[in-house]
C-alpha cells in the first residue's frame, strides 16, 4: 500500500480497525490510536519503539470529556482546560479505573489534551473516543511538525496519514501535573508558567521526586543522529573555525542570520518563530551530512525556557567530533 493524504473517513474507518495513525496538532505530529482499545495502543509503542511503561497522552475534542477518563478534576484543571483548551497544554490527572494500562504506563494518573488542530478537532468528534498519541516519531528521535516528516519516520507501516499543514507551535506541549498536591509542570511548553500561575497562581516545575514518568524528562530525548553542540555565538564561530581546520564538515543552527563563510541555518530571533521552526530545521541539518551540530545558545530569558530545554535535550549524548 503506498501513502496518500487520507480523508477524515480513511482516518476513522483505520482507527475503528484499531489502526495507527498520523495525526496533525498544533504541537507536533501524533501517531493516534483508540485509547480505549490495548491492542491498537500497544500497536503504537511497537511502531515508536517505545518502552511500554511511558505514558500516553488522551486528546480528547474538549472540557467536556475530562470526567470520562480522569476521576478526580480538581477546580484549577478545570480552570486551566476552560482557558487554554483548544490547545497546547497537556494535564495529568488520577484516572479513571477504565483506562488501559497501555494508555496509562500502569500509573494512577492520565495526561489529557484538546489539540487545536481543525482536522484533529474534526476527527476526534467523529470519533467520540479519545486518541492515545505520542509524537509521531521513533523512541529518542526529533517530533515531526509536518505530514512528509511522518511519512519519512514511518512510510509503508503507518499509511493513513491525515495531512494538517505545517504545525503552528512546533514543539511540544506544555504538561502540568494535578493529580498531587501542589500543581507542577513537568515539561515546558511554549505555553509558559506564567500565564498558567495567571490562571492557577503558584506551580512548580521541573521534576519532583515522586512525580510520574515523564519520557520528555529523558536526557538525549529529541536528538538528530548528528552530535550536537550548544554555544553562545562567538564561541560557536570559534569552534565552527576550529572543527573545519580539522576537515570537519560543520554545520550551524544560529539566530537571525547566519554569519559569511558558516553553513546552516537561520532562524527568527523571536521565540514562537523560532519554535515553529526548530524541528524541520534540526532535521534539515542532519540531513546534510555533517560530522557535528553547532546551535546557536538562545537567550536566557523564560520566553525561551522551553526551546533551551529542547536544545538541551537534543545535545544530550552528544560528543564534540564523535561521528564520522
Ligand atoms: O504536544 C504534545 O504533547 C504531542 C502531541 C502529539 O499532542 N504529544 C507528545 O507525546 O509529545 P509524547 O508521548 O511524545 O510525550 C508525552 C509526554 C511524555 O513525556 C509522557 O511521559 C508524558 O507526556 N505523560 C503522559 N501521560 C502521563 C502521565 N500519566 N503522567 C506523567 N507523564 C505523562
Ligand atoms: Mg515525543
């Protein structure tokens, strides 16, 4: 079967025959399944590679459908859902018995999510279920932020690719924690802490020692196969210098504009732009053969936090000079 851009109706007829697959967000691509059916998400981690004990994300079409998976909705979820849903915020929530342990990582909570995403939004009332899905890429590779990049990932194994554009946001969503006593957020998003404190007041952030997994906290998560330097510009300049003496094919990820003399790319000095941008770019980049990554450090400012954490993520495991 060769690939083509599915209809709704394709969509939905392959996950009523609890098929896999591609779904377009305003985040990043998912490879969606019927979250109440375990074969059709264990189906979802054999094709990521995934281990089976990362949980899933249940997009659901709205508020409405929190109380069907979670048992417990505490006021600031529903606060939260009602003014950032449709959108790119994910809540974790103790869940209802029902849930599969497939969807859940066997843990007592559910991440739960309304993409704001038309075609997504479509499908998922058509559906009237919830659909279980990560990004739609291998276990530690970039997320896809466009139909062909599912393609390339996945090809003849998932064909029913539903093709929504380029993805607005391009990275992640942000997942904030309410199933314990205080609210965290346990990945960043470009929905930032601020406007969620706006809503909720204080939240905490970053791991806590007896938060649930989350395999976005994974060092070298998101990682382009080529090694992968972070540096402030001047240093980078310096380093890209040093690295081509050595007949090293270097290849740079800067902001703006890309200085004379340096191959790369550019992308906006702006945090959403850059945001939208950084997952083709990386793939694009890796793409071209080099023997090492050379970013650009953004600013240090929190409108940046989640993009510094992708970065990071994707030097993680890195070795200046490692591949050949
Ligand atoms: O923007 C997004 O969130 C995208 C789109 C497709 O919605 N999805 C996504 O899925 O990034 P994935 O599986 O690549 O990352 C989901 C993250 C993982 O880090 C997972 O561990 C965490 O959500 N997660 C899901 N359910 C959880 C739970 N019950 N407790 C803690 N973390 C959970
Ligand atoms: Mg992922």
């Amino acid at each position: 079967m060769t690939t083509h851009d599915a209809t709704i109706e394709e969509a939905l007829a392959a996950l009523r025959r609890g098929e896999a697959i591609g779904l377009p967000t305003e985040t990043v691509y998912g490879l969606a399944a019927d979250a109440g059916n375990p074969v059709a998400v264990r189906r979802v981690f054999d094709l990521k590679g995934r281990p089976a004990d990362h949980p899933l994300i249940v997009h659901i079409a709205g508020p409405e459908a929190m109380d069907a998976w979670a048992r417990e909705v505490p006021d600031g979820a529903r606060a939260l859902a009602r003014a950032f849903w449709p959108g790119p915020l994910t809540l974790i929530l103790r869940r209802q018995p029902h849930v599969p342990d497939e969807v859940t990582g066997g843990q007592d909570t559910v991440g739960l999510r309304c993409p704001d995403h038309p075609l997504a939004l479509e499908l998922l009332r058509a559906f009237g279920g919830g659909l279980a899905a990560p990004s739609a890429n291998r276990f530690g590779h970039l997320s896809p932020t466009s139909a062909a990049h599912v393609r390339a990932e996945f090809a003849e194994a998932v064909p029913v690719v539903l093709d929504g554009g380029e993805c607005r946001v391009g990275i992640e969503s942000t997942i904030v924690d309410l199933s314990g006593k205080t609210p965290r957020i346990l990945r960043p998003g470009m929905l930032g802490r601020e406007v969620i404190e706006a809503v909720i007041g204080p939240v905490a952030e970053g791991p806590a020692g007896d938060s649930p997994r989350a395999s976005g906290t994974l060092e070298a998560h998101y990682a382009p196969r080529t090694p992968l330097l972070l540096l402030p510009r001047e240093a980078l300049r310096v380093e890209a210098e040093q690295q081509q003496t050595l007949g090293k094919r270097v290849q740079a990820l800067v902001l703006d504009m890309l200085p004379e003399g340096l191959p790369g790319l550019a992308l906006p000095a702006d945090p959403a732009a850059y945001a939208h941008g950084l997952y083709a770019a990386l793939r694009e980049l890796d793409a071209r053969g080099a023997n090492l990554l050379l970013a650009e450090r953004p600013p240090a400012h929190p409108d940046w936090l989640a993009i510094h954490d992708r970065l990071r993520r994707s030097a993680a495991g890195s070795v200046a000079g490692d591949s050949t």
